[in-house]
C-alpha cells in the first residue's frame, strides 16, 4: 500500500502533524530536511516579478515551519506561475479573450496561458500549504508572538481549563424558563 504504483502521493509525517492526524502506529521512518535560521534569498534565476512573489510568500512559509531547502524549488516554481498568470491576465486586458484569426474567431494563446498557469499555481499552492483549504488544515503557532499575543493566549487558555474543571450539567435538570 501506498506505493509508487498509482493512487494520492503519500502525505508528508510533518504535514499529518500539523493536521492532527498523525498516528505513531502508522509512521514511517521519513527524512526530516532541517529548516533554515532565516528566510531563504529569492532563487537568482528568478526575474523581478516572481522574486517579488517569493519576498511576499517565502516569510509566511518559514514563520510557519513549513519551508525547508528541499522546497525552495516548489516555491520557486510556484512564484514563476503566478508571475505567469499576471502577465497572462496584463496581456488579455489588452488583447481580448478572444483574437481574430484568418479561420475566424478564436481564444487567445494567452487565455489558454492563464489557465495553465492557473491550474500549475494551484497545485503548487496545495503542496506548499499556500491554499486555504490546505492552510485550512494546518494547525501552525508561529515562529515568534507579540507580549500581547502571549497574554491573550494564556488568558484563552485559563478560560478553558476553568471550564473543563466544571463538572458536568445534570442533563434531566432543567433551567428556567424566563
């Protein structure tokens, strides 16, 4: 099972972690990539626009654990398709979805460009974490807190605790009426 013969890619022991949905008993032995002090630099093969994407996303994955050497290539891969979809996007503003072509009317090469652009980024995005179903799923603390944070949280957690000490309501006692 879980093999390469098909069927979803196995998911990462760190991703079932943050998820919650880690089980001991069903571990394996997985290669843990050390993550880095600092945010990576942008990649130099990377032009301004997709480095300016990476500047924007690099610091939101590594506050949250997720962004390791091993995938800086995703990430760099993943900022190239969203510079696509923005030249895409700048190009069909000026040329229209659809061009005139001697066959007659047909879509523009940049409209079938956004979409696979599209369709790339969003992959890339579930495997990052960077979609909000996936980031949905994640249960991540950042890497640093603001003193009030701190605070709030501490105070979030008393309130908890003070009412998971309660005892259970009676269920055949009834409140009131008003």
């Amino acid at each position: 099972m879980g093999g390469t013969s098909g069927g979803r890619p196995r998911k990462p022991t760190a991703r079932k972690v943050l998820e919650g949905t880690f089980r001991k008993d069903r571990a394996h032995a997985e290669p843990q990539p050390a993550i880095a002090d600092e945010v990576p630099a942008p990649p130099a093969r990377l032009g301004p626009e997709p480095a300016a994407i990476w500047r924007r996303v690099a610091p939101q994955l590594h506050a949250m654990h997720l962004l390791t050497a091993l995938d800086e290539d995703t990430l760099a891969r993943y900022c190239l398709a969203e510079a696509e979809i923005d030249l895409a996007r700048a190009e069909l503003v000026k040329g229209g979805r659809i061009i005139q072509t001697p066959r007659g009317p047909q879509r523009s090469p940049w409209q079938v460009t956004l979409e696979h652009a599209m369709a790339e980024a969003r992959q890339l995005a579930a495997l990052l974490g960077l979609s909000p179903s996936a980031r949905g799923r994640l249960d991540v603390e950042p890497r640093t807190s603001t003193p009030e944070e701190d605070d709030y949280t501490a105070f979030l957690a008393e309130g908890r605790a003070i009412r998971e000490a309660r005892p259970p309501a009676d269920p055949r006692r009834r409140r009131p009426r008003s």
